[in-house]
C-alpha cells in the first residue's frame, strides 16, 4: 500500500523558554493508507508534538516529511492551512467546538474555508451527511453545551471528515470520556478505518490501542516500539459486552 | 463564497452580542449624528441667509450713520444719525453707475384702524424702494412720486398688518392712524415671508420718507440711504465713490458714516454662524474618533475573548486572511451600521431644531455619504489592528489558550 505519511528523521526542539526543549528527538516512521495507528508513551513523551507535526499545525525543527508524497517542510503558512483543510481531520481531547454554534454548524466549519465553492444546500447535506456517519443527525441543530461529552466528540469527528480527509489524527479522543463512550468512540473510528480512511490516535489507555491495529511507543521524543495489535478488540463486541453486563446488573439489583 | 461566509459569521458574531455591538457602536452614532445635525442646520440657515440678502434685492449698498467696527453692523443705527436728505441726493446725482436710490426711515410705532391696534415697523421709504428690493403690490398701488415730494399721509402694509386690522375688510381706501395721524392706505404688499434674523417682512407699513421725517421723527436726519448700483462689477467702484463724496461733504470732519455692500453684509451675518458650525463639526468629528477608539477596545476583547476559536479556524484550513477579514468585516459593519443609525438620528434632531426655529433644513447628500465613507474608514482604521492580531495568531498557541 502507498505510503501516506513519510517522517524521515524528524526533531522538534522548542526553543522558546530559557531552556531548549527537544521534545522530538529524530522519528522516522512511515504509515501506510488504511493504517490503524495508536501512539502510546509517558506523559511528556512528546506524543502531542508529534501529533502537530503531523497533522500540519506546526513545522519540525528538522527532517523531512512527505505527506502523501508532498514536502510540507517546503510549504507556507496558507499551503499548510489549505492541506489541513484538505488531506487531513484533526479529533482533540477537549473537542474544541465551537459554542452557540450548532453541531450542524460546527461540522460545516472545513467547508467554509474548502479551496471549492459550495452552495449552502451542499454544504449542509454534506453536514448532514457526516453527521450521520457518527450517527448524531438527529441532534443537528443541538448546541454543544446541549449534548454529552461522547457526543461532543462524535461532532467533532463528523467535521474532522466532512472533507473527506485521507488521515484522521486524533490526540487523546478519548481521554475525556467514560469507559463506555470511548468504546463507542472507537466504534466510529473502527468503522471510518474499515472505510479506508487512515487513522492516528494518541492515547494513554492500553485497552483503547488495542482497537487499533499498530502501536508505537514514544519515550523521550523516540520511537521505542512498534507492534502489530495482535489481539484485537471489536468495539461492536465490546459493546455488547457492556451491554450484556449493564442489564445483567440492573436485572440483580 | 469565502468572503461571503466570512460575512455571515461576522454578522452572526455581532447578533449573538447584541447589546454589546449597540453600546460599542454608540459612539459612531453620536458622532455621525452630530456632524450631520451640525451641517444640515449650519446650511439650511445658511441657505436662509442667503436667500433673505438676495430678497434685499440686487446689487444694493447701505450707507448708514457711525463709522464701522469690527463687528460689522452696530446695534441701533441712527440712533445719532448725520445722514440727510441731502446726502442721499448728492449719492443719486454725483454718482456715476447708480440706478436707484432711496433714503430710509424707520422706527417701531402702534398702528390704529378699524379699532384694532397693532404694534409694527415704520418704515420711510422713497417710491423707488420696491424696485431695489423687488417687491411688488398684490393690491392697489405704491404711492407716487408726488405723495413723495408733498409729504403725504399715504401708506401701503404688508400682509401681516393686514390681517391685523383689516381682518375682513379691504383695507385699499381706509384709514389708519400712526401716532395719531391718519395714513390712507393706497396699496398692499406682496407677502414676502421672514428674513434671516427670523424677522416676518410682510409685518410693516411703508409711507413716504418725506412723511416720516415731517410727521412722525421730526428731526432732519436718517436711518439709512438703500442705494442700487447698476451692475455687481462696478459695486466697489461706487462704494468708493459714495465714501469719497460723503466724505468730502463733511470736508475734514470724521468720517461718521459706513458704506456697506450687500456681500458684507451677507458675510457679517454668516460669519458667526459659520464659525459655530466649524465649532461644532470639530466636536462632533472628535467624537467619531473617540467612537472608532471604542471599537477598536472592543474588537480587542473579543479578538482575546476568542482566541481559541480563532485556534479552531486556522487549525480547519482559515487563512490569516480568513480570520483578518472576518474581524475587519466585524469592526466595519459596526461603525456603518452606527453611522447609518447615526445619519437618521441626525436627521431627526436637524429636523427638530429647524421646526423650532423656523429654518428649512438642508439635510445634505454629500454630508450622508461622507459620514458613512468616514464612518467605514473608522472602521476599517481601528479594526485593522484587532484583526490583525488575529490573523497572526499561532494556531496550536490559540487552541491552547484558555
Ligand atoms: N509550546 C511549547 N513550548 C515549549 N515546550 C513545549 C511546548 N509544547 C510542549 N513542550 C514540551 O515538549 C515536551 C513534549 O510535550 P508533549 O505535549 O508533546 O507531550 P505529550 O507526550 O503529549 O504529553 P501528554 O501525554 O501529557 O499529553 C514536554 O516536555 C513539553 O513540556
Ligand atoms: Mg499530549
């Protein structure tokens, strides 16, 4: 398969304090399309760093980053701007949506900035559309402080994808939610992977990588291991066992 | 579609704070207000100045007793007057390129007829005064030259005094009594309606200047010669000439006496309007300048208020020119749409203050455009710098504000 993501031997160092911060000390990775990837590490590790390498919100220090064949390091402010409109979704733990802006509204953000022209009908159903995906259609016109945290999260998943990206990279997407929303949250991604879509998460949690189909771990700005998930979980599955045990403890109670 | 998008979400911003983009507006509203108050009324008055001095007819010059100040017109003329009769002859006879002349009479006095009494202006006047001043007769006729030269007891009224004492009557024919002595009253005025200074025109009563020095002064001296050049080119060279033959008839003595020309006049009576209008206009432009400045502090708030949502724009593919525009488009539409609030209410209080005073009001188109032109400048001026600030935000440092 084509190599989506190409990082050869990339640093950042933070200099902005009094002392410098290597915060990425020399990656290299590749990651193909169709990749299921979780990346797991301390605290500080530098897994956030990265994730903004990634995802085009800040450039590295040093090394090279191919990004579906193109070098980003070359690009400018605007040409950056447009690929994270473009090639990539961004899913963040704290879910950054706007508020007194509806879901609908929110997932339409991308398109408003989109190199196309679309009219507001398109851009709504598509909205619609992506919204559905999650399966959130019905709350479309709900305010993110009327929804849960787990569904605040699927907006913000249902805008990463309106734009149809080729990466959907998400920091810690679960790191906010209850253990049921986050197997519900990794329902959606488990579906949007089998869609073909390319998918980077960080997470602390071991049982959440294990969704996943690859896990790195970073210590110290390095990539120390890099695995294929053996056994892997079912977020469907998974599901019904919560379920099963749900009713099981309503029934004895 | 990106600009129009970035209209929209800045209208929606401005909504969802409704009272905050009033209030923050509030100085462009009353800045513009006052500047288009200040020039509609400055030039409906001015335009009321305008058209009374040309009502006092063409190429007119006034020689009045006392030698000018400064101040241009003094208080109470002829209240030590020198002018004669003989002056006024000498000016109609010695001066080359005069058409007409007139040597004026004037005082206050109570009217009498019909049982009715009325208290109105006197003038004196010679036959010639209707010419100089284009006024005309509606009814009857001016009285002749011969009621002139015999001093006679003939009067013609304005419409005021009309329907002061002859409500429904003619009055052509009648009598009327100033000071006890009877006028008949030979003509009626066309109405003219009220000067600059607010004065009703048609409340007088015109009698010979012959009359009036005989019957009711009593004394050799008058209030003012009206004299009416032939054309407004050779207006200085017989103002100069009048002081030049005035003069000499007093052969060494101080001058006591001024020659003025209808533009002076004009330009005396405007002139403190006019400083007043420039007054005003200054404060009121300071006050736009001081409502820009609030939009400016305001759109800073907000540009930090929403520095993550800026984060989140950037971080979904928005241009620094995206989120500038979108803040600019914020600041500019306040300051229009207060200049457009601003433009109605200066309107409204023009309209006022010329009902209450009896002005037209010349609510000028050129003021209308340049207070929406300044008021977007403004906008554009004191919205640059937010907006910039928030288009060079850094994306992950504006999504991880707090
Ligand atoms: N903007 C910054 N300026 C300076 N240092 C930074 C900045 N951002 C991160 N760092 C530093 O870089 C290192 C890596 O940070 P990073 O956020 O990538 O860690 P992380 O693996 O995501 O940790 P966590 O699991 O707690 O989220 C840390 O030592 C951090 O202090
Ligand atoms: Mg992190």
């Amino acid at each position: 398969m084509a190599a989506v993501v190409q990082l050869d031997e990339i640093h950042k160092i933070y200099d902005s304090g009094e002392v410098p911060v290597h915060a990425v000390r020399g990656v290299t990775l590749t990651i193909a399309a169709g990749e299921f990837v979780a990346i797991m590490g301390a605290s500080g590790s530098g897994k956030s760093t990265l994730m903004n390498l990634l995802g085009c919100l800040d450039r590295p220090s040093r090394g090279r980053y191919l990004l579906d064949g193109t070098d980003v390091s070359a690009l400018d402010r605007n040409q950056l701007a447009d690929l994270r409109n473009q090639k990539l979704g961004f899913v963040f733990q704290g879910f950054n949506l706007l508020s007194r802006t509806t879901a609908r509204e929110n997932v339409e953000l991308p398109m408003l900035y989109g190199r196309r022209a679309f009219t507001s009908r398109e851009v709504r159903e598509r909205a619609l559309r992506s919204l559905d995906i999650v399966g959130l259609s019905q709350r479309a016109d709900h305010f993110p402080s009327q929804l849960s945290g787990g569904q605040q999260q699927r907006v913000a998943i249902a805008r990463a994808l309106i734009n149809e990206p080729q990466i959907l990279l998400a920091d810690e997407p679960t790191g906010n939610l209850d253990s049921k929303t986050s197997v519900e949250i990794m329902g959606v991604f488990q579906k949007l992977n089998e869609q073909g879509i390319t998918i980077v998460m960080v997470t602390h949690e071991l049982d959440i990588a294990h969704y996943c189909k690859r896990n790195l771990i970073m210590r110290d700005g390095r990539l120390v291991s890099d695995v294929a998930v053996e056994q892997r979980l079912s977020a469907a599955a998974e599901m019904q066992k919560i379920l099963a045990a749900e009713s099981a403890a309503k029934l004895t109670a | 579609m990106r600009f129009v998008n970035t209209i929209k979400v800045a209208l929606r911003a401005l909504r969802r704070s409704a009272m905050r983009s009033i209030l923050t507006a509030l100085g462009i509203i009353i800045g513009v207000a006052a500047v288009i108050a200040m020039v509609s009324i400055g030039n409906g008055a001015k335009s009321q100045v305008e058209a009374s001095i040309a009502s006092l007819g063409q190429n007119i010059l006034l020689v009045f007793p006392g030698t000018a100040n400064t101040g241009g017109m003094r208080g109470g003329w002829g209240s030590a007057s020198t002018l004669t009769v003989e002056d006024a002859l000498a000016i109609q006879h010695e001066v080359a390129g005069v058409v007409n002349v007139s040597p004026e009479m004037r005082d206050r006095s109570q009217v009498l007829a019909n049982g009715l009494n009325w208290n109105t202006q006197v003038l004196g006047e010679d036959v010639s005064y209707l010419d100089i001043r284009i006024w005309s007769i509606s009814d009857g006729e001016m009285f002749s030259e011969a009621d002139v030269r015999s001093a006679a007891k003939a009067c013609v009224i304005g419409r005021t005094v009309v329907n002061q004492l002859f409500p429904d009557s003619d009055p052509i024919g009648q009598t009327l009594r100033i000071r006890n002595i009877p006028f008949k009253v030979v003509g009626v005025l066309a109405p003219k309606g009220f000067n600059f200074r607010g004065d009703d025109q048609d409340d007088v009563v015109i009698i010979p200047y012959t009359s009036h020095l005989k019957r009711l002064a009593r004394r050799p001296n008058l209030n003012s010669i009206l004299v009416q050049a032939t054309s407004p080119d050779d207006m200085p060279r017989v103002q100069q000439d009048i002081t030049d033959l005035l003069q000499q008839r007093r052969s060494g003595r101080e001058p006591d006496f001024t020659v003025r020309s209808q533009l002076e006049i004009a330009e005396a009576a405007t002139a403190t309007s006019k400083t007043m209008t420039v007054l005003l206009a200054a404060i009121a432009g300071v006050s736009l300048i001081v409502g820009g400045i609030g939009i400016m502090n305001i759109m800073l708030v907000s540009v930090t208020e929403r520095t993550r949502e800026i984060g989140i724009r950037l971080a979904v593919g928005a241009h620094g020119r995206d989120v500038l525009l979108q803040f600019l488009v914020e600041a500019i539409i306040l300051s229009v749409m207060g200049g457009a609030l601003g433009i109605l209410l200066g309107i409204g209080a023009s309209q006022l203050v010329s009902k209450l005073n009896n002005w037209p009001v010349l609510v000028s188109t050129s003021a209308i455009v340049g207070a929406v032109a300044f008021s977007a400048v403004i906008g554009i001026f004191f919205g640059f710098y937010p907006a910039r600030k928030a288009a060079r935000l850094d994306p992950i440092e504006a999504l991880r504000y707090e």
